[in-house]
C-alpha cells in the first residue's frame, strides 16, 4: 500500500488480478458479439440441418439395401427383360458412388445426388411396370414383401427429403437476414442446397405395384 503527498493511502492494484478482469470483460465481449451476430443460431440450424440430412441418407440407404433381394426375387422369373434389371443394377451403383458432405449440403453436389436417385427411382418403376405382366411374381410372397417394404421406404423419402428442405430454409434464412448475413462467411456459414421440387413433389415417387 502507498501513501500519496495528501497523506492518503492508495491501495496497489495487483497485476494478476487486472489480467484476470481483462480477461473476463473481454470474454463477455465476445459472447454478446457472437450473440448478437447470429452465431450461436446459426450453429444450432446447422445442427438441425445435418440431422435431416442423416435421416435422407438412412432412407435412400434403406431402399439401396432392399434393391440386392428385390433382384434377386425378380430373376426368379422366367425370361424377366435382362434389360430392366441391367438398368436398376447400373443405376444403383451410381446412386451410391454420388455422396454430399453432411457439412456443407453445397446445391451443386445435392443436384448431382438427387439426379442419381431419379435415376434409380425412374429405373425401379420401370422394374414394377414391368413385374405385372409375370404372374408368377405376383404369387410370390417374398416378392410381394419387398415390393412393400420398397413402398414403405419411398414414403419415408418423402417425408425425410421434406423435413430437410424446411430445416435448411429455415438455415438459409437465418445466415442471410441482417446482421447475421455481415458475419455468416467470416464464420464459414454458407447458404445451403435444397432438394428441387420435380412433379408430384407432395406424393411419393411412382412405384406402381
């Protein structure tokens, strides 16, 4: 402790002491900053956008996993069109060569992963389509199963898909509104890809049994 020329004494700050007040006064600054700039929202939409997204990919990976039985079934059938069966083979090999960074969901790799399920989608109703005219599948009931479990899944789809485009609006909305959109790069928030509508988009995908 010092006493000035007054004769008053002055106490003696202590150097710890002021490190650790800096360093408190400073951390609350960055937190109302991060608040205030949306981060923490941000961080919590993102979050929400990825758990849709894992629940698209454990639907889409249902239907991959249903497809080995499906042709299997099918090739039971005397002289099932080869043809139709190379094609949902090819179209699921490249369904599940197109992959999306769970983290960025970026619109052009989705573009790229939604055009490979078409593919597949428009390759199994065609399979369907085609299964109607052996009525030896029709009595098959591991046939009629799948054919089932393959319905089930393509509903599922639908629902997955629609609940990840809400989550990612809701996502993109949030980085892109003001002031969240001053900070949103600099924290590496970047506007996300969305499935597009195609026709029918409220219904789930034509596989006709």
């Amino acid at each position: 402790m010092k006493i000035d020329k007054l004769g008053l004494k002055l106490k003696t700050i202590n150097p710890s002491k002021m490190k650790k007040t800096i360093f408190y006064a400073f951390a609350l600054f960055i937190t109302a900053t991060l608040s205030s700039c949306g981060y923490n929202s941000s961080v919590q939409l993102d979050e929400k956008v990825k758990a849709a997204w894992g629940e698209v990919q454990n639907q889409y990976q249902r239907r991959i996993d249903l497809i080995p039985n499906l042709v299997a079934s099918v090739k039971g059938a005397a002289n099932f069109e080869k043809e139709t069966l190379t094609a949902v083979i090819e179209a699921r090999a490249k369904a599940t060569s197109v992959t999306v960074d769970p983290s960025k969901t970026s619109p052009e790799d989705l573009a790229k992963f939604q055009a490979a399920q078409g593919q597949l989608s428009q390759a199994l109703g065609r399979l369907m389509v085609v299964s109607e005219q052996y009525p030896e599948l029709k009595a098959n009931q591991n046939f009629l199963e799948l054919q089932a479990q393959l319905e089930g899944t393509e509903n599922r789809i639908t629902v997955a898909r629609r609940d990840f485009n809400d989550a990612v609006q809701g996502y993109n909305v949030n980085i892109r509104t003001f002031p969240n959109n001053l900070f949103a790069g600099m924290f590496g928030f970047a506007v996300k890809g969305s499935f597009a509508a195609e026709a029918g988009a409220d219904k789930a995908p034509t596989v006709k049994f």
